[in-house]
C-alpha cells in the first residue's frame, strides 16, 4: 500500500530548519535597511532633480526645487514645482510636481553638520528657503539668476552620508 505525503516528523524538521535560517538572515537583512533607505532617499531626490529640469525643457518654464516648503500648513522636505514667475518662491496654483517628506526614509535625515546648519549648500530664495531652479535651457539658476549649484547632504543612523549635487553646468550627481 502506497501512502503519499510527509510525515509528522519530516515536516517538524523542515520547520527547524526553515526557523533556523530564518533568525540567520533576519537579523543580517535588517542591518543593510539603513544604509538601503539612504541610497533610496538620494536616488529620490537626484530623480526630483532631473524630472525638475527636464520639466523646465519640456514646458519651456523655469522649474524649482525648494527645500523646507510649507504647503497647506504641511512642511515638506523639498517640493518641485513649475515656478510661473520665475522667483524661486513657490506660490499658490503654481502647479506641483514632486512633494517629498524624508519621513517616508526611516532613519534617513539631512545632515546638519553640513552646508549651513541644514544639510544643504543652495542659496536661499527671498523666504529663506534653500532653492534651485532649472531654466527652459536646462541650466540651473540661483535667486539672482546666476549660474546655480549646490548639494544636498543626507545620513542615516550608522553615520552614513550621501550627497546630491548639482553642478553649475546642470550635471545632477550622487556622491
């Protein structure tokens, strides 16, 4: 007589095997998160970079990219927006592109040891905000309409830092 199936046995031991990988790899995962987070957080904000340039080719308008912004009594990390009067200051119905909170990056913040206190080295607009705005031509502009650059500097709990930086020229890179 043929019987098919596992015994109480087997299944017990493939259990205690399965358990015992288990709390190997667990632990072993759980430190590669933050550091994970922080790659994420600068792959986020290097692409908020681009899709503002690129925006500002498309719509043939300058497009800006500003950190600290408040939007309907919500203090948001960094927002891109299609900036319709070209001053680097977000306005209402001025049409939003990205809106981001570093909140959604467990253990990832600025790192205020750099840039001025606030983990960024962009010049403020005329609110105090740290902003940078991509013209028609792709090129970064300051508040005064200068050539713009600057870097946004991220870490995570193990110390761990990652930049953001945008060059003169309109080069986005992560360092």
């Amino acid at each position: 007589m043929r019987k098919d199936g596992f015994t109480l046995i087997e299944l017990l031991i493939t259990f205690v095997v399965l358990g015992t990988l288990a709390s190997i790899a667990i632990p072993g995962f759980s430190r590669l998160l933050p550091n994970y987070r922080l790659r994420t957080a600068a792959r986020d904000v290097f692409s908020t970079f681009q899709l503002a340039k690129l925006t500002s080719i498309k719509r043939n308008s300058y497009c800006t990219v500003t950190f600290n912004q408040a939007i309907g009594g919500k203090t948001y990390d960094y927002v891109a927006y299609v900036d319709s009067d070209n001053d680097l200051e977000y306005d209402a119905g001025e049409d939003i592109i990205s809106k981001v909170l570093l909140a959604n990056y467990k253990d990832v913040s600025f790192d205020l040891s750099q840039g001025g206190g606030d983990g960024l080295t962009f010049s403020d607009n005329d609110d105090n905000l740290p902003s940078i705005a991509f013209s028609p031509t792709g090129l970064p502009k300051d508040n005064a309409g200068n050539l713009g650059s600057g870097t946004a500097y991220f870490k995570n709990t193990k110390n761990r830092i990652v930049s953001v930086a945008v060059s003169s020229a309109g080069n986005i890179r992560i360092q």
